[in-house]
C-alpha cells in the first residue's frame, strides 16, 4: 500500500471513529524501534553511528542481551540492568509493606522468581537503555557504556509493568499494575510528563496516530487461582482506556467485553493481552486470557469481527489454574506489509505464522513456553522468546519455518528493536 493511500485510510478511520464516538481514534501499527530514523544510520542529533539491534530481557536473570536484528541474529553483548540490587534490596526489606509486596511479585508473576526485568528501549541517541523492573516498581536508565544508573523512577504502587516508547523516541509510558496507573516519563530525564488512570492492573501500552493517542489495555487479577469461568466476575474492571497522549485526558474507554457478547463469544475472557494492529490502522488483533488464539477488531466500526482458534496442544493441560498469569496463548505481531500474524502459543509450546486474509495457521513451530513475538530489524522474520528454553528464535513470514535459534539468559520475555553505537560491544565496567 503506498504511503499517501496509507494517510487517506488513516484519515477516513479517523472521521468515522469521530462520527461514532465524538472523538477520533485512529490506531497504529506496533512500534519496533525507539529511536529517531535516519537515512544513513546516525542519530540526527549527534552524528554518532548507531546500529540496528534487539534488546532481549531476562526477567529472571536481571539482565538483558542484545543481539543482532537481523541474518543469525548472534549475540553482541550483555547488560546488568540490577547494578544497585544490594541497595533496592535493603530498601525492600526495611519496609514490611513493600517486602510483602516483592514477595508476592515473587510468587506469583514471577512463578518463585523475582522480576527484574520487564520491558527495555532505548534513548534517541542510542546511548541508554530503559528498563522497568516489576520486582523493584521502578524504572531505570542504564549507561551502555559503562553500565551505571542514569536516572530511576519509582511507579506508583509496587510493581512495573509493560512500556511502550513514543515514534518520535522521547517518551515512554510504563504500567504501575498495582496503582492502575500509567506513567509517561521523558526517556532522557526520567522526568515524569504525565500520568493516567486505567482499569485494573494496566498491562500493554500502545502510542497511536504518530504519538497522538496513547491506548492501555488493562488485565484485571490474573494472579488468583479463581480461574473458572463462572467466576470471571472477580477478575476485576478490565478495559481498554485512550488518552490524549499531549494532555493524558481520557479520549474513550473501550469495554471489549460488550463488543465481545454481540458477537457471539460471551465465553472469551475479556482481559487484552499482547497486542498488533495493521499498518493501515484498520484492524487490532489481540490475545485475552485463557484462550489458545486471538480476536479481531474493527477499530472504525467498534465491533469484534473475526475470532481465530488456534491448536491445542495435547500435553498441555485443562486445569486453567496450571496457566501462567492466566495466559494460553502471549505473544502476537503483524508483518510490515500486514498480512501474516505471529502467534506465540505459551501454554501449548508452540508458535505459528497465520495468514490474515484466511485466518489459516502455517506449521506449528516447537517451542518452550513462548513468551513475546515481535519482528526482526529488516520485517522478514517474527522473533519469539521462548522463556522456558532460555533462548530466542526466528520464524521466517514468508515460509513459516524457523530460521535461528540464539542462547540468552534465564526466562527471556519482552524483544525490542533498539539502536546503539555502532562499536558497542558490552558496558565497560561488566568486561
């Protein structure tokens, strides 16, 4: 689709949206990188060279590996991204509310685990990488060169969660799960630009319409063991809430819960989880708790559309309560040109590349408790962690099939497209 019909869809969504709700709401496609563009490969400001890489966070592990974006995907270095973890934990245990708090991360998101590492971007210079650490309810800028703090920002509540960075690469929006808060910070600063309200336990950010919008979808309690279905009730208020992302002012509040009962499927979770929508910004497909596949949306027309069911996996068991934080199925992207889905399959330990006209799944890709899809630096391959492996891997859009496997550290999950210097490899002070 060339660009300018691009804006002219844009624009029409955003017209109809205005019609049918008085405000427009047009989406984007998912944001893989967090730094300004340049033709040549340097930052404008700067001048420096910078590369294109991914940055893989090992939530158990503390760290985060980048690799390369691209072809075999090799490992370029490591970054410790808990180097004052003897002084946050002090903090903790001098506090009886937040030590209880840090416990219950531990045994319940973090499966016995503490979480130090949820969601990373990087600066527009490519100097620093930012980083949310649920365990600690921070978020934090760690110097690629020499490994040290930049700048930390503790959330509201006791627990960070997902990110989400601006196109233009200055801010980031983070989830405070557990004060129903999302935090927008200047990525440089740490200073904090704005905040808003969502419904319970704020899970994935996502800026729209060039940064414009900024939309949350909130999970609800996903850590009890009420997992039946006739107890949905208890799960909490879970929503989808769209805000001005200049003023941070409640632009409409999307119950998919509604759109979900007038399609028929009163018997999905409507807890969104892991999230992509088209480049076009016509369609946002999603995953909700508890379901082995995902939903479509039409975002002008406001209505679920299509509803694909993925496999299950025979081993894997029935006993919904065995389900990671409620998830069957975490982990979903979009090609650049729009017309295959990822699919990471968590529970069912799998992942698969879908056609979006046919809603047809290609071979099943094995692969140990996928936890996150995005897409490679040149758009042809989805990249899944796979955190029950220690490992991620590349499933090749074109052909379905797996194109490398790379060793990270313990229970890799989020995957971002980042930039960096281009002679980096690895902070001075961990060498």
């Amino acid at each position: 689709m060339s660009l300018s019909r691009t804006r002219r869809t844009a624009g029409a969504l955003a017209a109809a949206l205005a019609l049918a709700s008085g405000a427009a709401l047009p989406a984007h496609a998912e944001d893989t990188t967090s730094t300004t563009d340049t033709t040549d490969g340097r930052n404008a400001t700067s001048g420096a060279a910078l590369r294109e890489v991914m940055f893989v966070g090992n939530n158990w592990d503390g760290t985060a590996d980048v690799i390369e974006a691209r072809g075999d995907f090799g490992r370029i270095g490591r970054v410790n991204v808990i180097p004052d973890k003897e002084e946050r934990l002090r903090e903790i245990h001098l506090d009886p509310v937040r030590l209880a708090f840090f416990l219950g991360v531990r045994q319940g998101p973090g499966e016995g685990h503490d979480q130090f590492v949820d969601d990373m971007y990087a600066t527009p210079d490519g100097r620093a990488m930012v980083v949310s650490r649920p365990s600690f309810a921070d978020v934090v800028s760690i110097d690629l060169a020499t490994g040290g703090i930049n700048w930390r920002f503790p959330v509201s509540g006791y627990r960070a969660d997902h990110m989400a960075v601006s196109p233009d690469g200055t801010r980031v929006a983070v989830s405070a799960s557990t004060s129903n808060t999302v935090h927008v910070l200047d990525i440089t600063t740490g200073r904090q630009t704005g905040s808003f309200t969502t419904g319970d336990k704020p899970h994935e950010n996502v800026f729209t319409d060039g940064g414009k919008y900024l939309w949350n979808m909130s999970i609800g309690e996903v850590h009890t063991a009420l997992d039946a279905p006739w107890l949905d009730w208890t799960k909490g208020d879970r929503r989808i809430t769209v805000v001005d992302a200049r003023t941070y002012q409640q632009v409409k509040v999307i119950d998919m819960r509604q759109r979900l009962d007038a399609s028929g499927r009163r018997d999905l979770s409507d807890a969104v989880r892991p999230v992509a929508f088209t480049p076009d910004e016509s369609k946002l497909y999603f995953q909700v708790s508890f379901f082995n596949g995902f939903v479509e949306y039409d975002v002008a027309a406001d209505k679920v559309t299509r509803v694909k069911e993925l496999p299950k996996h025979p081993a894997t068991s029935e006993d919904r309560t065995t389900w990671v934080n409620d998830s069957r199925h975490h982990g979903i992207s979009i090609s650049p040109r729009g017309d295959k889905l990822c699919v990471a399959g968590t529970m069912d330990d799998y992942a698969t590349i879908v056609d979006r006209a046919t809603l047809r799944e290609g071979p099943l890709v094995p692969a140990s408790k996928p936890y996150w899809a995005t897409v490679s630096g040149d758009g042809r391959s989805c990249v899944i962690s796979e955190s029950g492996a220690d490992a991620v891997t590349a499933i090749d859009f074109a052909t379905g099939r797996k194109v490398a496997t790379v060793a990270v550290g313990d229970h890799p999950q989020r995957v971002r497209v980042a930039r960096i210097p281009a002679d980096w490899t690895g902070p001075a002070a961990s060498r």
